[in-house]
C-alpha cells in the first residue's frame, strides 16, 4: 500500500484556517478556553493551564521520526522559542508552552514534513502505538513493520471520515513485548511465531480501565485492514453519543457482555472483508547502511543489522533538556540511516547507529539520561500545564526524587519504576504499572487536600495483563516521605523493590497504612 494519498493530505489539513483564526481569538482572550478545545482539539492543539499559551501534538505512528521529520524538529527549535518537549506514553512529541504564532506557524510545516497533527486530540482515531523496535530488534515473531506502515497510512483515511464518540487507539506488538499496550486498546495485534497475528479488542485505560478482549487468533497480515475498519464501524453504531463519559469502546463490551461483543466484531469483519479491499501488499524496506566496530559505551545495544546499533535515551519524566535534545538532533541529522524512535515509557531509541555514532550519541545524551529504574518513571505533564490535569504529577514525581536525595541514606539504585497520572486520564498509564499513582483528594480533618491515590501490582506484560489495584491515597505532603521510607527500608535489605515486594508484602502494606 503507498503512503497517505495527496487527497487524503489535504483532507487532513482542510481546517487549518478555522484552526489559526481560533488560535488567535484564543490569544486575544476572545475565544473562552473551552469553546477553542471545540476546534483545537482535533487538530492535536490544547490551550495550556491558565489560557496564555498552548501544545501541539505531534503524532509519529508507533514513535518513528524520520529524516525529513527530523529536520522538521531540528528548525522548529531553533526558529522558536521551543524549551518544553514531552514525550507521551501514546509514542507521541508534545511541543509546550507555545505562543500563537508559534504554532500557527509550525502547523502546515510540520504537515508537509508529514506530520499530521490532526486527529492527535478528540474524539478521533488517535496515534497508532507499536513496538518501537519492530526491524531492528531482536526476538521479533516477524517483522510487523510493512503491516503497521501499511495500517498507519489506512488510519489516517479513518481520521476525516469515521464518526466516534471517543477516542479510537490501535496499537501492534512484535510478539516480544507489549510496549504499544496492545492489550490495553480499542484494537490490539499481536505478532505470533507461526506469521499470524491475535487480535484484541474493546480495551483501555482511564476511568473504569479494561483489558481488551481476546476476539480474534490466526488472522492473516494482509487482512489487519479489514479489522481497523470493523472496529471502527463497530465503534461508530454502538458507541455511546450521549454519556461521553461512557464512550469509551470497553463500554460497548460491558453493554454486550464478551461473548456477544466477539460475536459482533467478527460479523464486522466478514462484512468488511465482502464490502471493502483492503488486503496488504506488504511493502518491504531494509536497512542498507554497513556498520564496523564495538561501541565503548554500555548504552549501545546491537540490532539484528550486523554492525548496527541502538542506545536509549530516557528523560526523567519524559521530559529531553532542551538544549541536549537540540544537540542530539543536530549530530544525528546528516548521518546515514540514522532516525528515531519514540517510545510509550517516555523514552527515546537512536537507530542504525555505527560504533562510533553509538558512542557519541550516548556521549550527547548522557547527562541527561536515566541510570535506575527509577530515573526511567513515567509521568504526565501535570496540572500546572495541563488545563484538565487535577494533580501536578511531573512536579510530584520530582519532588519525591529530590526528597530521596535529600535523605542521604537511601540508595536510589533500589526503588522502582513509578507511573504518575494527574488525574483518571491515565496519561501516564499508571493502571499498568506495578507501582502507579494516579491524582486524587483526600479528607483530612473535614479539609479536603491534594493526594494521589496508590496502586500496585499492575502489568502490561503480554502473557499477564493485569490493572493495579488501588490500596491507599497519601497526600501530597506525606508521599516524598513514603518514598523515603520505603528506600531505606530496600537500602537495608539491600534489595531492589521488585523482588523484595514479592517477599514481603506484608512489611509493604505496613507501611502503606502508615500513610493511608
């Protein structure tokens, strides 16, 4: 299948007038901040918490980033006053804190660097999240890139032509992973050893969160179309239009019942697949870049290409300095075959690097880049920039890291991996993770006070999907400290958070109480 039609890209930007005009009024504070979400919101652009400024999403279907979309990035930052970048856990590059003609400006440029803004917001078919390693990785069942590039070019004819009451997710694993939660979305496919996907329906995160329904096993690549358009017809006559806060396709599920909704969904499909054609002509492209030599750096990781390696980049938070950001862009920029890959835990792979690009892209980042699990936590932006956003998730999980360092007695190195969300939106998938905060309130002494309630042993692993269960809500002021007790209590045992839980569950839960 060839890439997005030229109709279909002038589909995608035909708003863009209406889009500049509400930007404007929103700056001239003429347009109230809910009425431009109306237009913004479509088009991957929200006003910012207190109304002075606004984000633009930029989507990259399952995370990739290619040259021209490099450069795109490389003079967006060096043109405009861009310090704020935020890599979401939906493989996508949020730009913060814009001035209006910032993004009036970046808008049709980053669309003729193929980057469709629209659709990254509202109720439309969102970024399609997969394995940011699919052909280069190793231990792939097969490589699901030539279906995956083929099903992101379909979803972007899906964006101005179906009708949701929500939001539509759809994301790929490559068999060995689940990093585009494959098992948490609307629609899911999984790469299977025999060369067939599994597909998984009716799933997602957010207020009353549900694994997706297994609905489907042995389908062909070539037929992942078929099931994109039943989903979304699917989701099209049965999504709710009223309750938005009952939109969501997992409510269809729960309306249904599992065996009905399978029963559904695979009449969609033999309708689809009488009606449409969409068979995948998988259209293959490798790697042709040569690559010599062992990188001295630790950070590098051979790809299947012999020669050629991928080091990971992970911002605390999600969050790239802004200068090391911009010098990464520009060394990677003129190197043969290099790109990039975002990915759902806020992090970033450099690609088809050679030994001595490995090395100095781990140079460029390193100051930069975690070196514990729990520098690798996962955050939303929070409410101080978000307008719906409850709780200052990012601003939370940096003042429990200052506290651990303060404490002088914890070894860092021990805790875990958190998942921060400001609030039931769960953009910081915190559902999934085996320690998730999500922003809450709480009453102390007949005062109601900001907190985040706390979840564990959730998981977004293939095999073992499975949502946190929540077992306290601490507040704001008394979380760091929690933290810290539960280093020192890991520092003492010498043991990191993860085997330990498994073993002492009990003295875990103690401590909670002691908070909750």
């Amino acid at each position: 299948m060839a890439g997005v039609s030229e109709s279909v890209k002038a589909a995608l930007i035909e708003g863009y007038p209406k889009f500049a005009e509400a930007t404007k009024q929103f700056f001239d504070k003429t347009l109230a901040p809910g009425d431009y979400k109306k237009i913004s919101g479509g088009q991957g652009c929200y006003g910012e918490h207190g109304a002075n400024s606004v984000m633009l999403r930029l989507r990259f279907a399952g995370g990739a980033i290619d040259k021209t979309q490099i450069k795109f990035l490389l003079d967006a930052m060096k043109e405009h006053p861009i310090t704020f970048t935020h890599i979401s856990t939906g493989q996508s590059l949020q730009l913060h804190h814009l001035d209006a003609d910032t993004v009036i400006d970046l808008f049709p440029k980053a669309h003729a660097a193929g980057i469709y803004t629209r659709g990254a917001g509202g109720d439309n078919p969102r970024n399609m999240t997969g394995a940011p390693l699919r052909g280069v990785g190793k231990g792939a069942a097969f490589d699901v890139t030539p279906y995956f590039t083929a099903a992101q070019n379909y979803l972007m004819t899906l964006v101005t032509t179906l009708k949701l009451p929500r939001k539509y997710k759809i994301a790929f694993s490559s068999g060995c992973e689940n990093e585009g939660h494959a098992t948490c979305k609307e629609l899911g496919f999984i790469a299977e050893q025999d060369g067939t996907f599994t597909v998984y329906a009716g799933g997602g995160l957010g207020a009353n969160p549900r694994v997706a329904t297994k609905v489907a096993a042995g389908i062909d690549p070539k037929d992942v179309l078929y099931y994109m358009y039943a989903m979304g017809k699917l989701y099209e006559d049965f999504g709710d239009y009223k309750n938005k806060a009952r939109a969501r396709s997992r409510y269809i599920v729960e309306r249904l019942g599992a065996d009905e909704f399978i029963r559904v969904f695979n009449e969609y499909v033999a309708n689809a697949k009488e009606t449409q054609q969409l068979d995948i002509v998988p259209e293959v492209a490798g790697v042709t870049k040569q690559g010599t030599g062992v990188p001295t750096t630790k950070r590098a990781v051979e790809q299947k290409q012999p020669g050629l390696y991928y080091v990971n980049y992970h911002p605390f938070g999600g969050d790239p300095d802004a200068k090391t950001f911009l010098r990464l862009l520009e060394y990677i920029y003129p190197l043969q075959d290099v790109t990039l890959r975002l990915n759902t835990d806020e992090s970033m792979y450099i690609i088809n690097l050679n030994a001595e690009e490995a090395d100095e892209v781990a140079k460029i980042v390193e100051a930069d880049n975690a070196t514990t699990d729990f520098d690798t936590s996962i955050s939303c932006v929070g409410c101080t920039v978000c307008q719906i956003g409850l709780r200052d998730s990012s601003g939370m999980l940096a003042k429990i890291r200052d506290a651990v360092v303060a404490a002088g007695d914890v070894d860092e190195a021990l805790l875990p991996q958190i998942r921060v969300s400001g609030c039931p939106n769960s953009c910081g998938a915190h559902e999934v993770g085996l320690l998730g905060l999500q922003g809450f309130s709480k009453k102390v002494n007949d005062a109601v006070v900001s907190a985040f309630a706390l979840s564990m042993d959730g998981s977004c692993d293939l095999h073992d999907t499975k949502l946190g269960n929540r077992v306290a809500v601490i507040t704001e002021e008394e979380l760091p400290v929690f933290f810290v007790e539960l280093g020192r209590m890991l520092t003492t045992a010498k043991t990191p958070f993860a085997p330990w839980y498994a073993a002492h569950k009990d003295e875990f839960m103690a401590l909670v109480k002691k908070f909750d």
